[in-house]
C-alpha cells in the first residue's frame, strides 16, 4: 500500500498518542508509522527536535522502536542542536551505551519521584522546605546514595542505571535531584565544582548547597569551600555559579572518558572524548563573535 503524506489533522492526532504508555496504542501506533514509512520518519524527527522534551523523547522511542535511528548519531545531533535540555540530554547519553534503554521507564519512574515529592509538600513552603521533601524521597525512600566503593565503575554516569541500581556518583546524582526538582517547580541549578559537584539554590537571600553524593546535606558556601580545602582544592566564588546545562553532559563524557579506560573499555573511551570534542568545538564556533 502505498504512503500518503499526514494531514494536519493526523499530525495532531498522533502528536497527542505518543505519550500514551497503553501498550496497545504502541503496537498500533508503530504499526501505523511502519507503514507509512518515510513519511513517519519525517514526522517523528520533527517530533523529536521540538522544545517540548517529553514530546521529543517519545518521537525518539518510536524512531528507535521502527529501527529509524542511531544511538550515536542522535546524541550527536543533540549535542549539535544547542537545544540543551538535561533529562533529555542525561538519557540520550545513557542510550549511546545502552541501545536497548527504554526511556519511558526510565521517564515514568522519575516522574512517579517527583509525583511522591508533590504530595509530601504542602504550599506555601520554602525553597529549602521543599528540598528536604526531596532528600526524604530521594534518599530516604529510594535509597540513592553515593557509591564510594566502586566510584569508577562506568554503570555509575548512567542516568537509567543510577535509577536501577540507586547509587552514582555526584554530578550523576544531581542530574537525578536537578531533574526531580524540575519536575516539583523547584528551580535548582547544577554547580560543577573542581573535584567535587552539588546542586545549589539560590531562591532565598542567602544560597545554599545540597551534596547528593551525601545524602544531599546542606552547605553554606563557607562549608564548601571548607570541604574543598579538605581534598586540598583552591576555588574561588566564581566556582559557585550556576553550571550550564552543556557544560554538566560534557563533564560527564570527561568522567567517562577516565572511567571507561580504568575498566578496560578502550572503544567506549573513545566513543565519550569524541562526544566532548563534539560539546567544545560546537561550543566554539557558536561562541565566535
């Protein structure tokens, strides 16, 4: 049979299923886009480069479903469309070591997170209020924590696998609180410390730091510099500011560059230092004047 193009209408209609996680609509919905073939490829791409991140991540499931896509060469369409969002970002990452990761999982399971947060927190309550609901939740109830006795382990970066297994380490630790925060209307930033990363909050007068690698405690920026000084590290106030979103997915390729050579695994190593060649010279030539 042969493929016609979508009308506006059917470009709506689909639009509208392809959150839902009823698995009879995602057999018929890639049933529908497999025969429609090209035109289903032009279609969910356009889904899956729209700012709408919840839209672009089911598009994404369905080009990878239909075997439309490439792990690889979609973080690095990512990483060269400057439309940097960190929960899409975190788990196409993931996907690139991960082919088979299914994304909805690991999406519903954090909004079932931050659905927990919302019914511990009762409004009006503090910036601060809110983020000890979430250290309850996170840490408490889930059991993330810090894995301080295999913190090179690669499994560890891995946003899906943070959440499988509760234990990463901070930078991926904060993407998980900096994702759920979002999801609660907490506005959170990610701090990228040398040697060390935490998430901080700079709602109230005064800001304060959480350190999700342990157990997200609070810290003044006198505590930090404190626990910097303490692993012998000089940093100045300009090391409190927010962390772009660009800068946190590069660190963790940079991480995984290391952590992958330490685990004998020469190819991913490979595959992390082209992603952040690909994160600085993208940054470079955007940046020129």
């Amino acid at each position: 049979m042969e493929a016609h193009k979508f009308t506006a209408a059917q470009r709506k209609a689909l639009e509208g299923l392809l959150d839902d996680s009823s698995p009879a609509v995602r057999q018929a919905l890639l049933a529908h886009f497999a025969q429609h073939g090209r035109e289903s490829v032009e279609l969910l791409r356009h889904f899956a480069s729209q700012p709408n991140h919840v839209l672009a991540l089911h598009a994404s499931w369905y080009l990878r479903e239909l075997n439309f896509s490439d792990p690889v060469t979609e973080f690095r369409g990512f990483i060269r469309s400057l439309n940097y969002e960190l929960e899409p970002g975190a788990l196409l990452l993931s996907r690139t070591a991960n082919p088979g990761l299914d994304i909805g999982a690991c999406c519903a399971q954090l909004e079932t997170m931050a659905a927990r947060c919302r019914q511990l927190i009762a409004e009006p309550v503090t910036a601060r209020e809110k983020c000890r609901v979430l250290n309850r939740v996170l840490f408490h109830e889930y059991g993330l924590r810090g894995n301080a006795d295999h913190y090179t382990d690669p499994l560890n970066s891995y946003l899906d696998q943070v959440l499988a297994r509760r234990k990463g380490i901070p930078i991926s630790l904060s993407i998980v609180y900096l994702i759920v925060a979002e999801r609660v209307g907490l506005n959170l930033e990610a701090v990228g410390l040398p040697g060390h990363f935490l998430v901080g909050c700079y709602e109230e007068k005064v800001p304060f730091f959480i350190d999700p690698f342990n157990n997200g405690i609070f810290l003044t920026a006198g505590e930090v510099f404190i626990l910097l000084r303490q692993r012998s590290v000089n940093a100045s106030l300009a090391d409190l500011a927010p962390t772009p979103v660009r800068e946190v997915l590069c660190r963790c390729c940079r991480n995984l560059v290391n952590h992958c050579t330490a685990a004998n695994n020469p190819e991913h190593a490979r595959l992390f230092a082209e992603f952040v060649a690909e994160f600085e010279s993208t940054h470079e030539r955007h940046a020129q004047p």
